[in-house]
C-alpha cells in the first residue's frame, strides 16, 4: 500500500511539473530553460521546508515525509532536465546561456533549500 500512495503522489508531482514549467515558460519566454528553472527553484524550497518540518516529528509525521519527499518531489523535481538543457547548450556553444542556468538553478536552489529550512523552523 505504502508504495501505491508513493505512486499516487509522483503522479500529482508530474503533473504539477508539467502545469508549472509550461506556465513559466509560456510567461518568460523560449530563449531560456525557464520552466526548468522555475520547477527546481520551487522544488528546491519546498523539499527545504517540508525537511525543516519534520525535522520536529510532532510538525510533520516521517511517513508523510516519505510520500512528499520521495513520491510528490522525485517526480516534480527533476535535475536530469537540467543537466540534458545544460548539456544541448554547451553542444550548440551557447556559452553564456549555460552558465546563467548552472549558476541559477544550483546558486538560487541552495540558497532556497535554506529558507526553506528557515521558514519551517520560524513555523
């Protein structure tokens, strides 16, 4: 059963991925992976306060944890996107659009994955 709401929850985390990076990047334009961008910038702060939760058990039950971090975020988060974008640009020499996406998805991530934690301890 534990795996079926595992499933359950990586299919809400896909479909929230998809609803999400389509609206950034209808918003923000096609010359940047801004979806992408959008989607682990997200990511990276909830999966932070949803860990920040349940670093205090009584906030966040530990097998709630399981269905949010494993199954909603492993399918909503996915840096293998990231580094396949990351990778067409360095082939078709797009040097500095590549560098903008490495620096703003880890720099902007880490930096998210710590308010996260902040705002969950504040909370």
């Amino acid at each position: 059963m534990k795996l079926a709401w595992i499933a359950l929850a990586g299919a809400v985390g896909t479909i929230s991925r998809y609803l999400l990076s389509g609206l950034a990047q209808r918003i923000l334009g096609e010359g940047f992976p801004w979806g992408t961008l959008a989607v682990n910038l997200c990511g990276c702060l909830l999966f932070g306060f949803v860990w920040g939760l349940s670093e205090r058990q009584y906030l966040l039950d530990p097998g709630l944890r399981v269905y949010i971090l494993t199954g909603f975020m492993g399918a909503f988060t996915t840096f293998s996107t990231f580094a396949f974008e990351t990778n067409e640009m360095l082939q078709d020499a797009e040097w500095s659009i590549a560098l903008a996406n490495l620096a703003a998805n880890n720099i902007f991530g880490v930096a998210l994955i710590l308010l996260g934690l902040s705002v969950a301890r504040w909370v």
